[in-house]
C-alpha cells in the first residue's frame, strides 16, 4: 500500500536534504580551510551558524512528525 506524503512532510524532507548537502559541504571545506573559526570571515560565520540552525530545527520537526504519527 502507498503511503501519500503530505506538504509538511515533502518540507521537511526536502530541508533535511539541503541540511545533508550542508553538511557535507562544510565537513569537506573544513579539511580545506583553517580549522580556527576566528580567522574565518564574518559571512562564513554567519552561514555556518545559520545552518546549524537550520539542522536543528530539521531534527526537532523530524522528531514532532515521528511522534506524532505514532499516537495514531
């Protein structure tokens, strides 16, 4: 039996997938780059933050929606 995803979930499936690619990208620009985030500049500060951020909120949603359809 197919399941139908709703909007929500198509969301939030897509944001943890940019999250991923995120990711992804700063574990390899970490190898890169200089590892101490005081000579970075302020705008990759700002993104890194930013997609902490981003991540969390991916995984607190991610949770919300997996108990939530377990108290049906």
């Amino acid at each position: 039996m197919k399941k139908e995803l709703s909007i929500k979930e198509y969301f939030l499936y897509t944001l943890l997938a940019l999250c991923g690619f995120a990711i992804w990208y700063f574990a390899t620009a970490f190898v890169i780059m200089d590892l101490n985030i005081v000579n970075w500049s302020e705008a990759t500060r700002f993104l890194v933050i930013t997609e902490g951020l981003v991540t969390a909120v991916g995984i607190v949603a991610l949770t919300y929606l997996t108990r939530s359809k377990q108290n049906y």
